[in-house]
C-alpha cells in the first residue's frame, strides 16, 4: 500500500469525524431540538437549561471526557433502554 494513499485516507476519516463530532455538539445545544436529544429528560419533566448567547453555536469538547465515566446503569436511568441498547450495539461492532 501506497503511503501517501494511507496518510489520505486518515485524513479524511479524522477530517469526517470532527465533522460528525462538531455537528452533534452544536445540534445538541439547540433548543429546537430537545425532544431528540433529551427526550427521556422531558418525559420526567426535568429542566433542560439551555444557553441563549452565541455559544450554543460554537462546538464543545466537554462532553467527550464525561461520556467516558458514564456507567451502563446511568445510562439506564437517565436516558432508557433504548440508548443503552444503541450503546451495547456500537461496543459490541
């Protein structure tokens, strides 16, 4: 394999996954969008405080170190079955 076609495709799957990863933090953020992203949340009627200024358009970082510590039973609790189940699925490919 040729190393200039390794070193491009790297780039381009590290390129597409910070794309992915800067479009969820900010799609996250967006009040219009709540019902997809809590909507375990909002079936319990827990408030969801959401940013006004312009920061809810800027990607964030944050969130990446905390879903490591995350444990399966807080998944559970906190966003129900069918996410731990997606979750299962993604360690399990």
């Amino acid at each position: 394999m040729n190393p200039h076609s390794l070193l491009a495709s790297a780039a381009i799957n590290i390129g597409l996954a910070f794309i992915t990863l800067s479009l969820f933090s900010i799609l996250k953020k967006q009040p219009s969008l709540a019902s997809i992203y809590y909507a375990h949340r909002l079936s319990h009627h827990h408030y969801i405080p959401f940013d006004s200024s312009f920061h809810r358009f800027l990607p964030s970082i944050s969130w990446i170190s905390k879903a490591y510590h995350v444990t399966e039973d807080d998944i559970l609790q906190s966003h129900g079955l069918d996410a731990l189940v997606i979750i299962r699925l993604f360690k399990f490919g």
